[in-house]
C-alpha cells in the first residue's frame, strides 16, 4: 500500500514508441492517469500502417474487422453504421481520435528511436530527427513499444533463389496496375496476399497463389457468400447503399467472437465447422462455387497431416481454431471465376524465368493422394507475402536479458526481469477480433500500474511463461504466428486484472442486455461499462443506442449453432466447474490432453475461472 501511495505522489514519464493504433491508445491512457508522456513517431502523421499516407498501405485495403470491434471503447464510431471500413476511413477515425484527446501535442513526429538503454531508475532515449539527422538525448521512467509486429518486413533474398526477374516484398506493392498482361507468382495465402492476388489477377495474363501448407479461409460475409453464386466481396464492401441493409449477424465476427459460442467445448465448435464444410461439398449441394472452395481448402488444412493420426484427429476437432485464419474470401470467388490459380505445395524450384512445384498437394478445388508436380513458365514478377520480423533494433535485448519472443511476456506484453519498466503493445494479435481492442486494455492496464493504481502478479514472468506454452501447443498449425491469442478469452482475462470485466446482466431487470451479453460480438465498449476508467454513456451508445436487438436479424445460417450451443453451453457449465474443482483450469504449461472436451474453449487459454464467468 505505501508503494502504491509513493506512486500516486510522484509523476512518472512514459515513453511511447509509435503512434500507430496502439500507441494512440497508450498515450490517451497515461495522459488519463496522471503520467507524463512523449511519443516518438517516426513519420509525420498518426495510424501506422493506417495513416493517410498513401505508401503505408496498398490501394483497396479493408479492414476484416468491423469498425465497431476496430472502434476504442470510449470513443465510438462516427456514426451508427456497421461495416468494413476501407483504410481511408480508419485512417479518418485515428485522427479524430488524436484531435479528441489532444494526442498530438505529446508526439515528436519526424523522430526515429535509435537506441533506449536501462538506467538504474528508468531509460535513456537517443531519438533522431530523420529530416536533420541531429540526435537528442530523453530520460523516462518507463517504456512502452508500439510498433506492432508488422513494422520490419521479412527478408526476402532467400526467397525464390535463382529466379532473375523482379522479386518484391507485398510491402512494396501499391497497386496492381504494372502487372498488366504479366505472369505472377504470388507467395503466401494471408489477408494482404488474398487482396494483392486477387487485383493483379483481374488484369494480369496469368497469377498463381503459393501456399507451402493448406490454409484456413472465413469470409467477411458467411451468409452472403454461401447463398449468392455470384457474391462478390469487394463490391459489396464499395457499395455505401448496402451497408445500412447489413445485420450484426451478417458479420463474421458474430459466429465467432461472442460469449454463447465460446462457452461451448472444442469439440463441438469443431464438429459444427466440420459438418457444414462437408454438406458444402456434398454432391448436389446448392452451396455457390466460392463457398464450396472455401469449405474445401478448410478440410484439407487437417486431411493433409499424415504423420501423426492424434494431431490429425486434434485438427479436425479444432477446425477453424488451430491456426491463423485469413478473413478474406476473396481469393475463393476469384479461383471460382478462373481469375487466380492456387497452389500447395511444400516447396518450389526456380530457375531465372520459371518456377517448379514438385511436389503439388492440392491445386484449386482438386487435391491430390499422390503428389503432382507443375512447371509455370515465362514468370515476370514474384511478389512475397510472407509477413514481418518480430524486432526492436533499438534495444539491447542481450543486455537487459528479454527474448523477442511474444509468447514469453506475460500477456504478450511484459517480458520478465523488467516488471512494468517496459511494456510492449501491439503483440497480442486475436485470432478473431482487432488488434486494437487487445492494445487498448493492455494499455489500460500499464497505465494503471505505473499510476500505482493496480500490480502485476507476482509471479507474472512464470505465468506467461506458462500461458504461452499453453498457446503454442493450441496454435500447433501457426508455429511461426507466435503473437496470436483467443481474443474472447485474451479480453476477458486483461479485462479482470484491470477491473473493468462486464458482469452479466440479469434476464429479468434487463432482458435485452441479458441477449446481447450472451449473442452479441465481445466488442470493446463492453469494458467501458464499469471499472476503472469507465464510460458507461459511451458503452450505452453503441450497446442500447445504435444496436437495439432489432438490428441483430437471424440468417438462414445462425439459427441452428446459436440453438444448439445454448443448449450445450447449460450442460458444459455443469463439465467446466468439474474441471476446475479437479484441475485447477488452465493453470500450468500443459493444456491438457483432455482440453477439447472438457471444458469451454473460453477457458482453454489465458488462464480465466469458471467461478469469475458471470
């Protein structure tokens, strides 16, 4: 208690890396609570890899999440719509933002962070200015990095060796139009290469999409995709007219980011997906030819683990949740119209104007028992989508003893050693959902703990040593992706170290909020309704407001699993608290063999109890 009161006396200077999303959020919560703080960005406007430059991002970027779960929980969207924002847009929304809470007044823009080096009571700054070169030297108290994990592109000279022609990371990539009546490969299946490969193919003579292993697709819009052969994604997202039309329920992260589908086991959420993507591609289905490619490449994300039958078994029951799932179904209506081709196969031969897939698993709709082996020819440009380099050269990461590895900081934020000294944000990248909403209670949460208003654990190093473990065993088809988290769970986990956990309304005061609890997605205004920090008139806004229950609308789609996993949810309930009276929940390295079936799969990861659900 004398700690916490000697903080509260004392202002504390906070230096923030970055003024991208997660670091807008970061300066507004320690601005709130009382520290000081200066932020150093190194171009001269907000948003990151948002902004409104126009090389921060390429041409026809949308958001695959909606605005509403990409919208800070005290400052709601501009206007009631719900939808897939365009880059533009969001960028418009950061700036407001800024200009709301008067962000920019605390930024150096223009200045690079060139080193930061631990002092015995804080950190030394060297910070530049990219325009003059001349050096300054800054003290702070604490260090937070808000960078993200998509700030350094990978290195791509190993990539394709031999091949002669041109050879570009996708972050190089602007637009498709130098790619008229050419042949290109493009490498990787994520979210920027569905996009990148989908508009060089409308206008190219030829592009084919390389994946080394199956991959795992959602479409932005399930209903739509699945009812209308001729859907098409990207025009339903330029067309204003229709947003107004849309549902909650017409949205993606409806089916996967709400309380009543994550309170129900693995193996249910699995059996579910398993069973529609079969009866997708059952003879005579009605489903449109996008879909039933969708469904296709999903299954084969498990059919293709030959060597061991338990993890084979473990991805069928997984689905969907045992690796990074691009939310894009774009690609799948361009394969479907012939405009792109699609590859998997485990690795590649290039020569200097050609390529060779010699082992081809799967090839469009069709894969193979036998591998097949294809030969394109005359390739004029190779475009590599294949991510970012976890890195801070501006840390001595040997000297202060930390590993650049996510997985091993306690909520992907605080690495051990350090306490609250330093904090990353931006590292917790949700398996659904934004990583905006998981930055901006991460922020909360060190803002509270340098104004002396709440702790880490005391064990905090050794607990996220344990949580990651757990991570990197259910995430066992993404080894690489080591940032990622199970947003509803992530949440709600963050959500009680700060105080600010919704509590679940009572059906009959509020039988409307009750529904929304439960149906609703977990977007973040619901951690603004109580705790520290709280803003119950913003929440309200957006919950009571904008999206009244009439707003929600059933699809053809939704009814069943909704039905069906309120059912089973009263039953896991009884199956959860058994778990934890016997094992302690997801306490421990280990998982647990037993995890996708005995119990949620909210309380599979970042450690949240039974007895704190409601």
């Amino acid at each position: 208690k004398r700690r916490k009161s000697r903080a509260r006396m004392s202002k504390k200077t906070v230096c923030v890396v970055g003024a991208g999303a997660s670091g807008l959020c970061c300066i507004k919560e320690h601005l709130e609570n009382g520290s000081e703080v200066i932020c150093f960005e190194k171009s001269h406007v907000v948003g990151g890899v948002f902004s409104t430059l126009k090389s921060s991002s390429y041409d026809g970027l949308y958001l695959t999440i909606s605005n509403v779960f990409m919208s800070y929980s005290d400052f709601p969207w501009q206007n009631d719509s719900i939808r897939y924002s365009p880059k533009e847009e969001y960028a418009e929304y950061l700036n407001l933002y800024a200009d709301h809470f008067k962000l920019r007044e605390k930024i150096k823009f223009g200045t690079s962070v060139e080193q930061c080096t631990r002092t015995e009571d804080g950190w030394n700054i060297i910070a530049k200015d990219v325009k003059t070169g001349n050096e300054t030297n800054y003290t702070c108290d604490f260090l937070t990095i808000c960078t993200g994990s998509n700030s350094v592109p990978k290195d791509i000279s190993k990539i394709a060796p031999g091949f002669m022609r041109e050879k570009i990371h996708s972050i190089q990539f602007q637009d498709a139009t130098p790619y008229k009546d050419k042949t290109v490969i493009v490498i990787g299946a994520g979210e920027s290469a569905s996009d990148i490969a989908v508009d060089i193919g409308t206008i190219a003579k030829s592009c084919t999409v390389w994946s080394r292993r199956p991959f795992l697709l959602a479409p932005r819009f399930p209903e739509m995709i699945n009812n209308d052969p001729n859907h098409d994604e990207y025009k339903i997202m330029q067309t204003d007219s229709l947003w107004s039309e849309l549902k909650i329920a017409d949205y993606l992260e409806y089916f996967n980011a709400n309380r009543i589908h994550n309170l129900n086991p693995l193996w249910l959420w699995g059996a579910l997906r398993q069973g529609f993507w079969d009866a997708v591609n059952q003879e005579g289905s009605k489903a449109a030819p996008a879909m039933k490619l969708l469904c296709a490449w999903c299954q084969f994300n498990w059919k293709a683990i030959d060597a061991n039958p338990n993890l084979r078994k473990k991805a069928w029951l997984q689905a969907d949740q045992a690796a990074f799932v691009t939310k894009n179904s774009r690609l799948c209506s361009a394969c479907a119209k012939g405009i792109v081709d699609i590859i998997v196969a485990p690795n590649a031969e290039f020569s200097s104007d050609a390529v060779t897939f010699p082992q081809v698993l799967g090839e469009n709709l069709d894969y193979f028992d036998q591998p097949q082996s294809r030969t394109i020819v005359n390739v004029d440009s190779v475009i590599c989508c294949i991510g970012y380099e976890t890195t801070c050269p501006f840390l001595d990461i040997d000297d202060l003893g930390i590993c650049l590895d996510p997985r091993t900081w306690f909520k992907h934020c605080f690495p051990p050693n350090l306490g609250h000294k330093l904090a990353f944000i931006g590292w917790a990248r949700p398996h659904q959902g934004g990583i905006p909403a998981a930055a901006e209670l991460l922020a909360r949460y060190h803002a509270l703990i340098v104004a002396g208003k709440k702790d880490l654990p005391e064990n905090y190093a050794q607990i996220g040593m344990d949580e990651g473990k757990a991570e990197s065993e259910f995430y066992f088809l993404s080894p690489n992706l080591k940032s990622l988290v199970d947003y509803p769970s992530f949440a709600d986990s963050v959500a009680k170290l700060i105080g600010c956990k919704p509590r679940m309304p009572m059906p009959f005061w509020s039988p409307s909020m009750f529904f929304k609890y439960w149906i609703y997605p977990m977007w973040p205004c619901w951690y603004r309704l109580r705790g520290p920090g709280a803003n119950p008139q913003a929440a309200n806004l957006v919950l009571k407001t904008r999206f009244p229950i009439s707003r929600f609308g059933f699809t053809s789609i939704n009814p069943v699993p909704t039905i069906l996993t309120g059912i089973v949810s009263c039953f896991q309930t009884f199956v959860n608290t058994i778990t934890f009276l016997f094992r302690g929940g997801t306490k421990g390295a280990n998982i647990g063999k037993n995890y996708l079936w005995n119990r949620s799969k909210y309380f599979v990861l970042h450690g949240n109890s039974v007895f704190t659900l409601f």
